[in-house]
C-alpha cells in the first residue's frame, strides 16, 4: 500500500506461489437491489483455514450486524481448486444471518 500512494509500485517484487485460492461473498437477500440492514451475524468465530473479510457489517448494540450488500468475503488458500472450494463453502454453512445467499458455482468454470 505504501508503494501505490508513493508510486514506487514498478519496484516492488512480486512473489508467487502454485497455491489455488478462492473467495466466495456472503449477500444479503435482495442485493443488488434493496436488502434489510442490522440483522445479526452468528457464528463467525469458527472459520477454520478461512480468512473472512468484513465489508457490508457494524457493530449495533454490541452485537454484529449487517449494514450492506455485500456482507462478508471468505478466502481460503489450498493446494487443489476442490480443497479452497470445500473450505470457503463449509465456513459460509455456519456463518447464519437472516437472507443469507452466496453463488454456488464459484470456480466451477
């Protein structure tokens, strides 16, 4: 990040990896369009080899809600496409909030 705002980009090394990776969304019914905000997320604390990034959720009255379209993100990293795939779908099965939808075809193609 402190390569793009310096516009030192063009000099940093990239590294890589043979690991597959995948992300899958965790919507709120109605998104695109318009979706109910502050319903409660339970049972994000358990997510396994997952990372889960926060992008549509608050905090209200202590508890964590929903606050836009696009609720959570869940990355997984692994060796094969079938392994990242069966992680982000098993961490997105307990994940619960009410209208809770996300694709099921993510790296099917």
């Amino acid at each position: 990040m402190v390569a793009c705002a310096t516009k030192t980009l063009k000099d940093v090394p990239v590294k890589w990896n043979d690991l597959h990776v995948a992300c899958l969304v965790l919507a709120s019914q109605g998104y695109p369009g318009s979706y109910p905000k502050g319903l409660e997320i339970k049972n994000i604390e358990d997510h396994d080899d997952c990372v889960v990034f926060h992008a549509g959720t608050a905090i209200k009255d202590g508890k964590l809600v929903t606050n836009g379209g696009r609720v959570l993100n869940i990355c997984a990293t692994g060796n094969s496409l079938e392994e990242v795939r069966e992680k982000v779908y098993a961490v997105a099965d307990k994940i619960d909030f009410e209208g809770k939808f996300y694709r099921h075809d993510i790296g099917l193609r």
